[in-house]
C-alpha cells in the first residue's frame, strides 16, 4: 500500500466537537486472559479536548491511494506511519475498495498521556469515510471494524459515559454527568508504555464495586475509586504521583491518573485559576465540563 504523509509540528489547539479524548473513571484489572490482554473494569468518560479529523475524496489525478496530512502536537517517533487513521482507511477499503482519499488530522490531543486521542481518531475516521462515501455499512458493524484497531475505539463511536468490561471494549451505558464541574488536565514530559505498565500490574478482585463506588458523591471517590496503574507507575514515575497531590492539594474534588498515563486529572468545584503556574513544563487543559 502506498501512503505520502505530510507532517507539520505546531502547537495549535481546536476546541470543535471531534474526536474526543476520554478519561478513565477508575481502573481496575481484574483477571488476565488466554489470548494475552487482561479484563478490566472502568469508566470512560468523554471531555472536550478534541482533534479534527477531515476525509475528503483525493481526485482523479491523485498518485497514490491515500494522502494522511498530520498537523498539531508532536507524534512519538515513528508515530505516523503506524498512524490508526490509515489502518482504518485500509480496513474499510480491504472490503469496500474506496476511491483515493485525503486524510487531515490536526491533534490537539497529546499522545501518549491515557485520552484515547489515537483510537478516538481512528474511530472518527470510520464515521467520516461511512458519510463521505455514503457506505451502507450499520451502526454494528462499524462497531466490529473499531474493535480490529484497539480495545477503546468502540467507545468513541459510542460517545457518552460508559461502563467498560472485557479488554474495555464491551460497553454498557453508564448514567453519570459532571456538567458544571471545573477540570484540569495536566500531562508532564513522561512516555508511560502501556506494555509496561500492564506487566507490573498483578490482577485482582476489588471491594469496591465500580459502578456503585460512582454513585457517591464526587468528593468521596478518593476514598473508594482508583486506577490500579497508579501505584506501579508513580513509583517509576515519582513525578506523575506528585501532580496527583499538588491537584489535591489545591482543591480537587477527585484526582487522578487517566488509563496507564501520564496524564492526570482533577475535578474541582469550579474552574481552578492560577493552578496553571505549579506545572510550567507540562501540558495543561482546562475547561468546565
């Protein structure tokens, strides 16, 4: 297959409803399975960081099946070419043998920090060549497709809070609102593998019922849901487990580590100021929900 990529790095940010990035509402690894992944359980909550994503037809004098122009935040080395846009491009075109295509992403969302903004790209790329080429592929189905490139993109065709069991990507809606809360996203300089961080993680059954932990007060999670990564990672990152405690030291309601990390998360009363300054080296996200 054939791919021209053109990559620009620049800091730009978009706010529009597209593909959005995700947090883990606890976390909790609870058995391993034979094929190699581990069960788990957790809440994928939706936030309005996103990335924008176009799929347009490429023309009849284009060289090449597809062209994938990338723009924003800087992608891991190596990061484009295994970029999951173009997996779902060919995925889609291995069964509906699509014209050549332009693929325009422009992140906003960090890579490597816990969000999802990968399986949410990949995701939104499905939807798009579904519209753009007018498939008549069902709602089903296209779920199938998002579940051939990763455990959580499934969710972000689902696009509200969910309740995840199996590798994460069987879902059951899940009622919780945090409309009205302040939240800050803080994601320092740290790549968190997520291979590593599953391999210091022994699997094991919790007290606390996730889904009946959430219906307690926001103020009372610190005390009954967590993220089963943090423990591990914050001993080999001691930095990420410092911003957990300065964002609970300023005021959170809850804090916590999103998926295998890096990025943390804090849920305020109201929009937080002038906590900005304590993580000058990092990236920072704030908004209410």
């Amino acid at each position: 297959m054939q791919i021209i990529f053109f990559i620009f790095v620049q800091l730009k940010q978009s706010f529009m409803p597209y593909p959005p990035a995700k947090v883990n509402i606890g976390l909790s690894v609870v058995g391993k399975r034979p094929d190699g992944f581990h069960h788990i359980e957790t809440v994928f909550y939706p936030i309005p960081l996103c990335d924008t994503l176009t799929v347009e037809a490429a023309g009849s004098d284009c060289l090449c099946q597809l062209v994938f122009s990338c723009f924003g935040l800087e992608l891991p080395e190596n990061g484009v070419h295994h970029n999951l846009c173009c997996k779902a491009y060919y995925l889609l075109n291995a069964d509906y043998h699509l014209p050549p295509s332009k693929i325009i992403l422009n992140k906003a969302i960090p890579v490597g920090a816990g969000l999802g903004g990968g399986s949410s790209d990949a995701a939104y790329t499905l939807k798009e060549l579904k519209r753009v080429f007018q498939l008549k592929i069902s709602d089903r189905e296209l779920i199938r497709y998002a579940q051939q490139l990763g455990s959580d993109c499934a969710f972000f065709l689902y696009g509200k809070p969910a309740f995840g069991t199996g590798k994460g990507d069987l879902l059951e809606p899940f009622s919780l609102s945090l409309e009205g809360y302040g939240f800050l996203l803080v994601k320092p300089h740290v790549f968190v593998s997520t291979a590593d961080a599953y391999s210091l993680i022994t699997p094991k059954k919790k007290k606390h019922h996730l889904p009946e932990a959430l219906q307690a007060p926001v103020s009372e999670w610190r005390y009954t849901v967590f993220n089963d990564f943090e423990s591990p990672v914050f001993k080999k990152f001691p930095e990420i487990g410092r911003i957990k405690q300065q964002l609970y030291e300023k005021g959170a309601l809850y804090a916590s580590m999103s998926g295998s990390g890096s990025s943390v998360y804090g849920i305020f009363e109201k929009k937080p100021d002038g906590i900005e300054k304590l993580f000058p080296d990092c990236f920072i996200w704030s908004c209410v929900l």
